[in-house]
C-alpha cells in the first residue's frame, strides 16, 4: 500500500491498474482473502480484502505494526547506468535489502543518460516499490544522484568512509569479493565500460579496497547482484 491508499486507520483502497493487476492475476485474489499488507513507509500488517473489482480494491486493515525484513547495511554507489538497466538494477537491489543507493557520475557514463525519463523522482519510486513488493518489505530506500564525480570523491565520500568500509568493485583487483560482512560497507560498481584508471587510482586513494568477483566480467546489473549476494551476510 501507498500512503495515498490509506483512507482511514482502518480500511485502504487501492485503484492503481498496475497493483490491481497483480492482485487479480499474481494472487488471483478473492474477497475474503486474508492478505500481509506492507506500507512504503515502515509498516507491515494483515489485512482483509473485501472487496474486488476491476477499478479497485478494498482492505480492512488490523493494526500495523509487524517488523518488515531486516536491511542489508551496505550503501550502493552505482555509475549511473544505460536506462533499461537503470530500472531492473533498482529493482533487484531493493529486493535484496539496500535502503541508500547514490548514482554516480564517472567518465563512461553517457552524459545522455542524465537526461532520462527514467531517472523521473515518481519513476524511480516505481522501480523501488517493485523491489520493495518482490522482497515483503516496506522500507523505501534514499536514492541520490551525484552528476560529478569530483565533488563526490573529494566531499561526499570521506565523510560516508568514516563508519564503513568503502568496497570498490573492479575486474582484476587483488582481493576477491568478501562472503557476508559483519560490518556496515559501502560498495561501489562501475559502469558498463569500467571505471577509468585516474578513478580508480582516487577511489583507492580514498581508501576503498578493491575487491574482484572472478574472471568473468558481469554486466552491471548482473554484477551489483552478485556482489550484493556474496556480502549478504544471510
Ligand atoms: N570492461 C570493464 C572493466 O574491465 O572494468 C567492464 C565493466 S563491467 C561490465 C561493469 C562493472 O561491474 C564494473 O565496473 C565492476 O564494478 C562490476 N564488475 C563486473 N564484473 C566484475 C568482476 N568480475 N569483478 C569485479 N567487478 C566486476
């Protein structure tokens, strides 16, 4: 449920299409039905659907107030990738638990994709929720955008190293990836063509540690997965 959804403590109707198909053809949900109800902004609950057509759905909703699924303390730096997989990246890491994502600007990074609809607040939010349905948690994660990466790297990134880690994700790196940190991290992916020598020089100059996943060079949103999972600590 959305904020919008709620009509008073104790019902929610949803009329959004896109929810409504989900309800009709994902759960294929019927009047009666008991159902977790989650809240972009926390919460989590039961509900009971009593009614359903094509234009909207009714709840009655229960106190909410269960825990959603714990986060994953690993802030996300990601050179802003092409749109398309811009969108399915949100979405994946918002399924696995990050609630702070920056989109970085880097040298290979099309300076178009900065101009994308995709990158549209209520979009973005689109994305999130997705992720956010997918996993059963409610928390919406922070996005920031950083369109320079100098500004970034010299103000912005010391003072988010000072409580964790900072993790700079490049092929051919010493150490191989982490499995399950214990400690608060920040990880940084690059983009499609690689981060630049020079920026890869002053991340680890930074004092991230450059961390490798193997040989095989993954696309990004395979890549921020894969890491993703392997320092999960589940
Ligand atoms: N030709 C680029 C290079 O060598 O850096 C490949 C970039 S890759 C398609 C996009 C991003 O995903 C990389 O910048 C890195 O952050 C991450 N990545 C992909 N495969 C990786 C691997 N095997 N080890 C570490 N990071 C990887």
């Amino acid at each position: 449920l959305q904020p919008g959804d709620l009509l008073d403590e104790h019902s929610a109707r949803i009329t959004d299409p896109r929810r409504l198909k989900h309800l009709h053809e994902v759960h294929q949900a019927q009047p009666g039905d008991e159902l977790t109800l989650g809240l972009a902004d926390g919460n989590i609950g039961r509900g009971r659907l009593t009614a359903l057509d094509r234009h909207q759905a009714c709840f009655a909703l229960d106190a909410l107030s269960q825990a959603p699924p714990p986060a994953l303390d690993i802030e996300l730096v990601l050179a802003l990738p092409r749109p398309r997989m811009l969108a399915r990246s949100l979405e994946h890491v918002t399924a696995l638990g990050v609630k702070h994502i920056t989109l970085l600007h880097s040298r290979r990074v099309e300076k178009s994709y900065w101009q994308s609809p995709e990158l549209d607040p209520e979009k973005i939010r689109r994305h999130l929720l997705l992720g956010l349905e997918q996993a059963r948690d409610t928390r919406t994660p922070r996005v920031i955008l950083e369109p320079r990466f100098k500004p970034f790297l010299e103000d912005r990134l010391p003072a988010r190293l000072a409580n964790r880690e900072g993790l700079l994700a490049h092929p051919g790196m010493d150490a191989a990836c982490p499995r399950g940190l214990a400690s608060p991290a920040l990880l940084i992916v690059g983009p499609e063509g690689g981060f630049v020598p020079y920026e890869v020089e002053q991340l680890l100059a930074a004092g991230c540690r450059g961390i490798q996943l193997g040989e095989r060079i993954l696309r990004v949103e395979t890549a921020v997965v894969a890491l993703l999972a392997r320092l999960s600590p589940l």
